[in-house]
C-alpha cells in the first residue's frame, strides 16, 4: 500500500459557449492527460458517466502524496486553467501495484478502441 492523490473535477464556473474554443479546450484537456499518464504522474483518469448530487465530473489518481504536488499538475490542464473544471484534493492510499497499470494500457487501449 501506498499514498495517493485523488483530484475530483467538478463543473466549473466557466461558460464557454464558442463550440470550436470549447473543443480546443477538451483536446488540450485529453492532451494533457496523455502527457501527464506518460511521466508517471497521472495513473488513472477520466469521466464519471452520470450526473451526481457533488457534481463531479471526473477523477485523477496522482502518483504522489503531495496534496500541492498534484495540485501544481492539475493546474496545467487547460480546461481547469479556463474554468470548465474546478477540483477538489484529497490524499488516499491505495495499492502499491496501481502504477503497473500504465504498462499495460496502451496494449488494452488498441484491443478496445
């Protein structure tokens, strides 16, 4: 077992109504994703598929136990920096195995597209 970082995003206070700066936006986000999952920082990601009472609207899992670690990169997320997201942090521990799990990701990803 190990400590983590979870960063639950939630509807921001943005509204963005330009479709093409909005998509932009969502691109980078993905983008951004990508970048942090290939440095180690980011093991998990993505959507929740249904509304909730928290609005919540996605998660990370961070590879450190560093509230103001993670926070620094979700920070570079460019739909958090335009206010399509908000977050909040909480620290969590969980199993030392869950980084292994990027190993594998791209050979799964390419069976699922």
């Amino acid at each position: 077992m190990k400590g983590y970082t979870i960063v639950m995003l939630t509807t921001g206070t943005a509204k963005i109504d330009d479709k093409e700066k909005k998509a932009n936006l969502m691109k980078g986000h993905m983008e951004n994703i990508g970048k942090l999952a290939k440095e180690g920082k980011v093991i998990v990601a993505g959507p929740f598929s249904e509304k909730n009472q928290r609005d919540y609207r996605g998660m990370f899992i961070f590879n450190t136990k560093s509230k103001e670690e993670a926070e620094s990169w979700v920070k570079t997320d460019p739909a958090v920096a335009a206010g399509i997201f908000n977050y909040e942090i909480f620290p969590w521990y969980g199993s030392a195995a869950l980084p292994l799990y990027l190993k594998h990701h791209d050979e799964i990803a390419k069976e699922n597209p």
